[in-house]
C-alpha cells in the first residue's frame, strides 16, 4: 500500500496500473464462489477489527477542521460501531447477489448451426476516484471486483486512514479467498498530481468513475484518456401537473426536497402547472417551510408567495445541495417538459399526475436517466432499484446510465461455437 522506494510519483502510479492490470487477468478465473468468501471474509474482519477502524477513523475525525470539513461533512466522515455493522451489512448484500461474470445474456443457432452467445465480461480496470465517506471505498471494491474488475481507489485526503484501513482489510480478505491482492488498491499518496498520472494511463486503466464535486469530475472528464462513467450535476425537477393529487403533492415534493437534502438525487427544482398552482403552492410552500426551506420563485408564483425571493435565470439551473428550492410556474405540459430538458442535469425528474397519457408523455420526453411517475426523485438509487448497491449514478447514454451496480461495470463479448463451419 505504500509508495515505491524511489519516491518517484509517475512511476508509482505506472506501477500500480500494472499491478491492477495483473490482477484483472487473474480474476478472469477466479469463481464466483471465491468472490463470495472473500466479501463475507471482508465483513468479518471489519467486525473484528472494529476498535482499530475507529482508532485510524479518530485521526481523520481530529484532522477534519485543518480541511475546513463543516460539521455535518465531519459527522458524514465519522466510523462508529454501528455505521461499521452497515458497511459489514452491504457486503453482505453484494455477496448474494447473482454473479454477472460469464452470463449468457443471449444465444442464438445460425442456419449452418454455428451457435453465438452473447457472454457477460468485466471492464477490466477500473480507477474510482471519490470525495466521500468512508464506507464508499468498501462499496466500491466490493462491486468492483464481484463484477470481475480490478479496482484502483483513490479516496479524499480527508478519510485518508480510514480508507487505508478498510482497503488493507479487503485486500488481505482477497488473499485468503484466492483473489489477486493487487485487485484492491489505493493509492497511498493524497497528492493530486497522482490523478492525473493515472488519467493517462489508457493501456492499463479501461475505465475511471468520479464521484464527489462537480469540480472534481469535471477535471477527471477533461484530463481522462479512457473512458469516464460521471454525472456532472443533480439539478432535479418535481413537476406538479394540473390534475396532481394535492396531498400526494405535498408528500413527494417534501420528501424529495427535504429527506437528505445534500445528495445528488434531491429535488432542487419545482415545476407546476398554471391550472394547479394556486391550490397547490400554498400547501406545498408551507410544508416545505417548516423543513426550514428557502424559496426562489418565478414572478408569477410570487403573486401566489409574495413573501418568497424572486429567482433568477442561475437559480434554475442551480444544484443547491441545501435547503434552497426554485419554483417556475408554466402553463402546459409541454412547456415543463422544455423547461426540465433546458434547465435540468439529465439526473432524475419526477411528475406527480392523475393523468396517465401526461406521465407517458413526460417519461417518453424528459431526458433524464430517471424519470420517476408519483414518486419521490430520492429513489434514483441502486438499492432502492434493487440492484443491492451502486458505485455511482450515471447521466452518460454511453456505457452506463442510471445507478451502476454490478452490471453497468461490466461489458460482453460475443462466444462462437461451432463443430468445423467456416465460411463459403
């Protein structure tokens, strides 16, 4: 885990893209079966090694305000015995999902009996850089390399010993199983130089995932010479249509808005018709008031909320991660959906209607990577879909979109069987 002796940085990070190269040839064979032990192996460590997880998570907890970490970023940094329980929990999860490797996805027989498969593959090595908590990295190892990839994690220098502790635990877990240790890695250097080293490395490294501010994607988009699996912002709409259910209204705009406010998937924006908005906006404005949030509206919902802040061009396309909300009043379906596609992050959208033909037209025309019908925009989740957990939300068209659990981490690769055919 340490860097080389020579202390040169290129050629540490040249060495453990190859190293994470090895060891994805290696798991091409390894089983599902050993990929299962050395998650469960993983969890049990973690139990165990609880006091000492705490020990290198108490360092980063006492090193937080040289960082200038606020107290709900600290709060979402610190390792107790229960968030521990839960990470140990979700590798749990993961293990009983079903192994995507070597899936058949489909097969057909030709007429000259040549039959093709289409076979599910990893990607191959993949680099995660993040800015998060620290069960993030167990997360992402553990999906990582159940999808068959090797994993190079570089986390925020903020977690840096929790995250070395919980990356040595998993890597030992990976040798007992007989799983390739280099399958894990982290890179054992907070300097930022480091990143861009390992950008341009396309012959070892197929694929890097951010996941953290937009600053942080935006550099690795700019600089990565592989592919990159991202979503820039979450500018996310609720829109309220003229036949919207009041009470449902109130329901699923509150949550969207207030239940984690400074996640990706949170609504930021509230959209409603014309026909609907003096009935609605006064309920929703004040069920949102006592979440303590702060309204920017548009000049004709503040004849509705006069005491409201006028909102500006920004505000519409603002991701506030905080308990701020824009409100734009429009006067058909057509025009939200306009307004969604102009303003939004093509993250997660969401419609509360009564009316069936206006949800279809709203999730055939909202271009988002989910679009949610009477339903908080809080379930673009992987666990919420059911995909037992995601290393991240994608607004790409190419390769993945949506919550990338273990299948979006993965590729495939056509199999030809055949008893002598060649061809006339």
């Amino acid at each position: 885990m340490a860097a080389s002796d020579n202390g040169d940085l290129k050629s540490y990070c040249l060495d453990v893209a190859r190293r994470a190269g090895r060891a994805a040839g290696e798991l091409a064979q390894v089983t599902g079966a050993q990929k299962t032990q050395w998650l469960r192996r993983s969890a049990e460590l973690l139990l165990e090694r609880s006091l000492a997880l705490t020990e290198a998570n108490h360092r980063d907890i006492k090193a937080a305000p040289e960082f200038g970490l606020s107290e709900a970023q600290i709060d979402r940094l610190r390792l107790t015995p229960e968030r521990i329980d839960a990470v140990a929990r979700a590798l749990g999860e993961v293990a009983m999902l079903p192994e995507p490797i070597g899936q058949v996805i489909s097969s057909s027989v030709r007429p000259n009996g040549l039959e093709v498969q289409k076979v599910r593959v990893p990607l191959g090595v993949i680099f995660f850089i993040y800015e998060s908590r620290p069960n993030v990295t167990a997360d992402a190892a553990a999906l990582c390399v159940k999808s068959g990839n090797a994993v190079i994690l570089r986390g925020g220098k903020e977690a840096a010993h929790s995250n070395a502790a919980i990356a040595q635990i998993m890597a030992e877990a990976a040798t007992e199983a007989g799983l390739p240790a280099d399958a894990i890695q982290l890179v054992a250097t907070t300097d930022r130089e480091a990143v861009g080293y390992l950008l341009n490395l396309p012959e070892y490294i197929d694929v890097a995932i951010p996941r953290g501010g937009e600053g942080l994607i935006r550099r690795v988009a700019r600089e990565a010479k592989m592919p990159v699996i991202k979503h820039f912002a979450g500018n996310c709409h609720v829109y309220l249509d003229a036949s919207a259910d009041p009470e449902m209204a109130v329901r699923i705009v509150t949550n969207a808005k207030t239940q984690r406010p400074g996640v990706c998937n949170a609504a930021e924006s509230l959209v409603v018709h014309a026909a609907a908005a003096e009935a609605l906006l006064p309920a929703v404005a004040a069920a949102l008031g006592e979440k303590g949030v702060e309204l920017r509206v548009c000049s004709r919902s503040r004849k509705i909320l006069p005491d409201a802040a006028a909102a500006t061009e920004d505000d519409f396309a603002a991701e506030y991660l905080g308990p701020v909300l824009s409100i734009k009043i429009v006067d058909s379906l057509d025009e939200a959906i306009e307004h969604i596609n102009r303003y939004g992050s093509k993250h997660t959208d969401a419609i509360v209607t009564r009316d069936l033909d206006a949800a279809r037209a709203f999730a055939a025309r909202v271009d988002s990577s989910a679009v949610m019908i009477n339903a908080s925009t809080r379930f673009n989740d992987g666990g919420e879909f059911g995909l037992g957990a995601e290393i991240g939300i994608s607004t790409d068209k190419l390769h993945a979109r949506g919550p990338c659990g273990l299948n979006e981490l993965t590729s495939y690769k056509y199999v030809c069987y055949g008893t002598g055919q060649v061809r006339e």
